[in-house]
C-alpha cells in the first residue's frame, strides 16, 4: 500500500497511537476510520439543515409530507400487523451463535 507523511502535533499523533494501541490496529487504520467519521458528521448536518430549511418553508414540507403519504400503501408485503410470529426472536437476536 502506498503511503505519504503527514504532519500533526505531537498531542493528535500521542491520541491516534493511544487509540491505535487500544484497538489493536495502525495509525493508518485510526486515521481513516476518524475521517470517515468526519465525513459522516458533516453529511447529517448538511442533511439536517437542508431538512430544516424545508420544514422552514410551508408549502415545501406540505408537498414532501403529501409524497410521502402517498407511499404509504407502498410496503404491503402480506406479513400480519405486528407482532407477528417470531418478532421476538428476531428483535433478540441469535443468542446461539
């Protein structure tokens, strides 16, 4: 795998070998998975503020909430209404494994 340096202050690269040492893995690996994480923090806030801009404006949320009503019907799959048989264990999980 191709590499390249960085430069970060000896306090980022002290807690990037703490958490890499914790978790059994490379500076590398932390750094990319704190990124992803940035990244992900920075999409829902986008998302949620273009969601508040829209709640913002009357007419835009009456349109989007009337879409989705009308998919409403959209997910008729046949199941029984809830609980059917075996929710229980679905929501529990596999205990056995």
């Amino acid at each position: 795998m191709a590499s390249t340096t960085i430069r970060v202050s000896p306090e980022a690269h002290a807690r990037a070998r703490r958490l890499a040492d914790e978790r059994h893995t490379s500076l590398g690996e932390v750094i990319a998975e704190a990124l992803s994480q940035f990244e992900r923090t920075a999409m829902l806030k986008a998302y949620n503020a273009a969601a508040a801009r829209m709640r913002a404006d009357p007419a835009a949320a009456a349109a989007f909430d009337a879409e989705v009503a009308s998919m409403d019907g959209t997910l008729a799959d046949g199941l029984e209404d809830y609980p059917y048989e075996g929710v229980e264990e679905l929501m529990a999980g596999d205990d056995n494994q």
